[in-house]
C-alpha cells in the first residue's frame, strides 16, 4: 500500500507540473510592462507608502495581470538615479490588450482613484513592451 501512495503521489506532482499556465497561454505575445511611480503629499510616510502597497495587492485579480510588484525608494547618491519618489508600483501584463482593459477595470479604477490620487502629490506612469 505505501509503495501504491508512492507512485500516485508522483503521479500527481509529475500531472500537476505539466499543467500550462495563464502566463504560458501568452508567451508568443507582446507582454507589457505598467510602471507607476508616486510622489506622495507627506514625503516618506510609511504609513501611506504602506496603503498604497497594500490595496496595490488587490490588482492582481484583474484579468490578463500576470505579476505585480511594489516597492519602496531605493535611495542612491548616483546622479543619474532619480530616487526623488516614495512607492513604485510594476504590473506586467500579458498582452497590451490587457492593458487597456485594466485601465477601467473596477477594481483599477478604485485603488486608484479612492487609495492613491488622493495620497498622490505626483505620478508618473511607463508602459513598455517586453523585448523576447
């Protein structure tokens, strides 16, 4: 019986690796980067640096969004490194149609205008197509 649950239990691990992604659906597209990086009205409040990361989570179960990342400055005395904002906030994207049904997905719409804008002295957004 232990050498049976054995063999199934490799059955299963080996089954479940070889399950495709929704990522690998999409690797022959396009996929995009969204990069958002805010200035907030209270420079360096951790508190709202955490809100923002925190309801930042929530974008992940939009459709088409493969990965989100957030983060915090990363200060540097290098001239050419602008690190003059508080949160950053990397989304990648499947495809860059993806990306233009995130801009008015609900729930885009409300961690951004009801979480971020109004903690927002400044954001400045880069999209960018990822190079295969």
């Amino acid at each position: 019986m232990k050498k049976l649950n054995k063999y199934i239990s490799i059955f299963i691990i080996l089954g479940l690796t070889n399950i495709p992604s929704f990522a690998d659906e999409y690797k022959n597209e396009d996929q995009v980067y969204h990069v958002v990086l805010v200035w907030l009205k209270t420079y360096r409040n951790e508190m709202r640096i955490n809100k923002i990361i925190d309801a930042s989570k929530e974008l992940k179960n939009i459709p088409g969004v493969l990965e989100v990342s957030t983060g915090k400055v990363l200060r540097s005395s290098r001239v050419i490194v602008d690190d003059t904002f508080d949160v950053s906030i990397i989304i990648k994207f499947a495809s860059k149609e993806y990306l233009k049904d995130y801009l008015v997905h609900p729930i885009h719409v409300k961690i951004a205008n009801e979480v971020i804008k109004p903690l927002a002295n400044k954001i400045t957004v880069y999209d960018t197509i990822i190079q295969k």
